[in-house]
C-alpha cells in the first residue's frame, strides 16, 4: 500500500526569551542589523524547548490516524510542519498527494463571510476546485462550535474516511477518536509514546495522565474510621486486558472495600457514593443483604460492589467508600474515606455500547443503555 503521509526524524525547536521580530519592518530590520553591527544591541539568552524530538511515522493511503496527547505535547506543531507553516529544526515530512486542513477552527476566518463561505474560500486558496482532498489534516475541529457543527464536522470526516480518503485527525475528544479512526499515536513531550488500536492507545493515555489511584490501602493504626470499624484497603477491580484504573463502559466494575469490625455493636454495611469529575453525584448504593441486618461480628470483611455495564458515562469516575449504620432517619458513618479512589471510563467506539454510532460528546452523568420498543402505529 502507497505511503500517503511519511515523518522521519522530525524534531523543531523553539528558543524562548529571545527578540524575534519575524514580521518588523524595513526600517525595524535595518536599526536592528546595525546595532548588532555596532555591538549596542543587547541580546537576551533564552531556554530552549522541544516541541518535537525524533519524531517518525507512517500514513498509508486510506487509513484515519487520530493523534491525542495533553496540551503543549506537540500534536499542533506537527500539523503545522506538515501543512508548511513552520518548519522543522531537523528531520522531514513528505505528503503525497493534494491536501485540505482545518486548523484550530476559528483562525483564519473572515468574520463578515458566513461559514460556509469561509470553507469555499479556504478551500480556493489552497487550490481546491471543489473541496475535494485526498488528504485532510484536522485540527481540533470539535473544540468550538455547537453540537450540530461538530456533528457535521464528524459526519464528513467518517465519508472521507469511507471513500479511502487519508485523514489525520487531531483532538481531545477520545470517544470520536475510538470511532473515528483506524489508528492512533500518543504524543508526549514532543515524542510518540504510543501507536497501535485506538482503544488500546487511549487506554494506555488515560491510565497514565489522568487516573490518581485506583488503590489505596492503610496500616491498622493509621486505617479511617473509629473504635467500631475501620477501612483497610479500597480498589477498583482491574478489567482484564485494560491498563489499572481504565474500565470498559461495557462491562461492570468492581468496587472492592477492606474493612475491620472490631467490636462487637450495631449491624454494619458497606457503602459507596460515585461521583463525576465535576463533583456531579452520579448514585448513592448501600448493601441491602439480610446479613447485615444483625449485629455485625468482629473480623476482617471484604466487600465488593459491581456497578452495571453501560452505566456510567465516559470521563473521571471518583469513588466515596463508607461503613454505616443505620441512625434512623440518618445513616452513621464510622468509618469513611472521600475520594478514595478514581477510574477512567473508556468506551471502545465499537458500536455496542448506549453510546451506538454516535461519536459526538453525550452529557450526564450517567449514560444508561436501555431497552426499547417500538411499535408502528
């Protein structure tokens, strides 16, 4: 298969501090030159930054890669030195065949031409006829714009990715990157660190930049709770297949909690609340089993909660673990531990999930696949 987009080596560097006036004037230019001529300049050292560092891949023709990383690891630098308006401190990029890009939308555009006729212009200065690419580079498409913009926006990059177009597709928003693409690269700090299926990427990416700890655990003497109970350990229970701290939205995760009843007292039960990364409680769940309604026997326990598949939405998922009793109307907790632990929920983009073929961003704090019918009237 014919190589449409080809990174060797690709590294670009920035000097930070330094005066670079790259749009001055004549005159500017002219006053410059002969102050460094003369010496009366004075030249402020500055640091130097990668922003991207040995860089090399491979697009062949057809395939839709995504690039994900955090902000400033070098995703947008290197849409820039392929679509020229920078260029490289070392290495190369080659691009075979005509290209249309969409960079940061919103740069470039002519507020007093409609939005379509700012694409019809774009696409006339880059020598389009008819808006036709054989290669698209995007970036960050999804960033503005209304949830029918960016649903258009996915719309036409899912065609050009059927017809046999090549697509690079640079965002944050994983779920139409799981969906989207064919394949996907990890930048960090300037560097690939990833590059495979873009499930397993972007579980990989999450596990390592935004999980906090899907495990913590305490000595007796330091252990949360108070001279009833007492939790020891608390963690998500790993899916097989998955980086620790990334769960499958498909399949249910286990919520495991250690704890110590040390006396003999009132009937106990587990007890969690999950919230989202905004702080939006998604549910409250105790264990409702008859075997807590007696008093609760010293020792050792170990309570796992499954929490459904196809519930939680995608994103952050925080995890608030207690030891209660019941204080009618209220519930005693004696020992509880908030924001004990975190996971990451990933939905693969498979198609099977509450999530169906829709790429776009889905609110709410839960996402429930639910059962239908329907009836023609």
């Amino acid at each position: 298969m014919s190589v449409a987009i080809e990174v060797d080596s690709l590294s670009k560097k920035y000097r930070l501090g330094e005066h670079q006036a790259a749009y001055g004037t004549l005159r500017e230019s002219l006053v410059h030159a002969a102050r460094r001529v003369t010496g009366r300049e004075h030249v402020r050292q500055g640091s130097e930054i990668w922003a991207l560092y040995d860089v090399s891949f491979q697009v062949p023709e057809g395939q839709v890669l995504g690039v994900i990383g955090r902000n400033g690891a070098g995703k947008s630098t290197l849409l820039k030195i392929l679509t020229r308006i920078v260029a490289p401190t070392a290495g190369r990029a080659e691009i075979r065949g005509r290209v249309g890009s969409l960079l940061e939308v919103g740069t470039g555009f002519n507020g007093e031409l409609t939005g379509r006729e700012n694409v019809f212009l774009n696409g006339a200065i880059l020598g389009m006829k008819r808006l036709e690419p054989e290669i698209m580079l995007v970036d960050e498409v999804l960033s503005v714009g209304d949830a029918e913009f960016q649903r258009r926006c996915l719309g036409r990059m899912e065609e050009l990715g059927n017809a046999g177009r090549t697509v690079l597709f640079v965002s944050h928003a994983l779920p139409a990157v799981a969906q989207l693409c064919d394949r996907a690269i990890w930048i960090e700090s300037g560097q690939v660190v990833g590059d495979g299926r873009p499930a397993e990427v972007i579980a990989n990416y999450l596990h390592q930049t935004h999980s906090s700890g899907s495990e913590r655990t305490w000595p007796e003497d330091s252990a949360p709770g108070n001279d009833l109970a007492r939790i020891l350990g608390i963690r998500v229970v790993p899916h097989e297949g998955m980086p620790p701290g990334v769960i499958d939205v498909r399949h249910p995760v286990g919520v495991e909690i250690t704890f110590r009843v040390l006396r003999d007292g009132k009937p106990l039960f587990p007890k969690i609340k999950v919230l989202d990364q905004e702080g939006a409680v998604a549910f409250n769940a105790m264990d409702t089993d008859r075997r807590w309604l007696e008093a609760t026997t010293p020792g050792d326990y170990v309570a796992t909660a499954w929490i459904p598949g196809n519930l939680l939405n995608e994103g952050s998922a925080i995890v608030e673990a207690a030891i209660c009793s019941i204080d009618f109307p209220k519930l005693e907790h004696h020992a509880a531990v908030y924001e004990a632990v975190s996971f990451e929920v990933l939905d693969p983009g498979e198609g099977d999930s509450a999530r169906g073929q829709f790429s776009g961003q889905w609110r709410g704090v839960v996402r429930p696949l639910l059962e239908w019918e329907c009836e023609r009237g």
